[in-house]
C-alpha cells in the first residue's frame, strides 16, 4: 500500500521484477495527490521451497531512482521425506529401504506415483493413510558397483496443484 503525499498526480510507468517467479502490477496507472494504492505481487513457487528475496523496482514518470520493494517469502515444504537418502554399500545385500513421506498438516495430497531416474532401483509408492503419509520402498536391481538415483513422488494437492516430492538413492 502507498499514498502519493506529492501536490501532483503520479503515473506508473513501469513495474520491473527480478524474477520470473515473481509478477506485479498495480491497482491503476496513475495516481492524485493524496490518494492510495496498491501494488500486487504473485510469486509463483513452481518447485521451490525455503525462504526467497526477490525485489520489485516501481518506475514513476517523476523521475528520479525507481523505488525498490522487497518481497520475502518463505515456501514450505508440502510434504517431508524421511530418510530423503537411502542407501546401501556396494556389495552389501540388496534390502528394500523405506522412505516415509509425511505431508504438511495443513494439505492433503494424493500421491499417485515414485519413480526411479535411474535404472539400478525398483521403487513402489505404498499409501499408509490417503491425503497423509505415504512410504515409498526402494530396492536396488544390484550393488555390485556404484550407482544412484532420484526418486520422484508425484502427487496432486486437493486444490488441483501438482506436487512433486524428490528423495535419493545410492550403492557407494
């Protein structure tokens, strides 16, 4: 939110982000002295998560510098893998580990699928409670060398959003 506090009207001229991920735009395009408005921000998080600064830089046609909004936003994780690393040693005996995957509290996700990238694992997604915890068992194919992969869980959130959960897996 903002108010021109100037004696002269104020048009946007441009509105620049750092990001991709990040959009903004304002209520309208130009402004009176004393009155208030907004900018609005939308921060797409894709597969990101943790926390992100990101700036949004406002070009008026007073001139002078752009002022520079900073945005702060923290993505949390809509579900935790547990241990999110399996693995065993080369030429150990080839056991299945189990990877538990609990989602955020306040979501419900159907996950639907875990797949390997790579050749050396077998991999099955088990439901233990629907919405909510998952276990995800991965069994290498041989550990008689070295080899790994990343274990995608896919998912679709109730609202409609994709989810996509990575976990790993090595023979060292």
């Amino acid at each position: 939110s903002f108010v021109n506090s100037g004696d002269q009207p104020v048009a946007i001229a441009e509105i620049r982000t750092n990001c991709d991920c990040l959009a903004a735009e304002s209520d309208r395009p130009r402004y009176a002295p004393g009155e208030r408005g907004v900018i609005k921000a939308r921060f797409t998080t894709g597969d990101r998560l943790g926390l992100y600064e990101r700036s949004i830089l406002v070009v008026t046609d007073e001139g002078g510098d752009p002022a520079r909004l900073a945005v702060k936003v923290d993505v949390p994780a809509p579900a935790e893998a547990s241990p999110r690393t399996v693995d065993w040693r080369v030429n150990a005996a080839a056991e299945p580990r189990a990877i538990e995957l609990a989602v955020a509290p306040e979501l419900a996700i159907d996950f639907t699928s875990a797949v390997s990238t790579g050749a050396g694992f077998d991999v099955r997604l088990e439901p233990v409670e629907a919405g909510r915890r998952y276990r995800v068992v991965v069994m290498p194919k041989s550990t008689a060398e070295r080899t790994s992969a990343a274990i995608r869980i896919r998912g679709t959130e109730r609202a409609g959003r994709e989810v996509t959960i990575s976990a790993y897996a090595y023979v060292r």
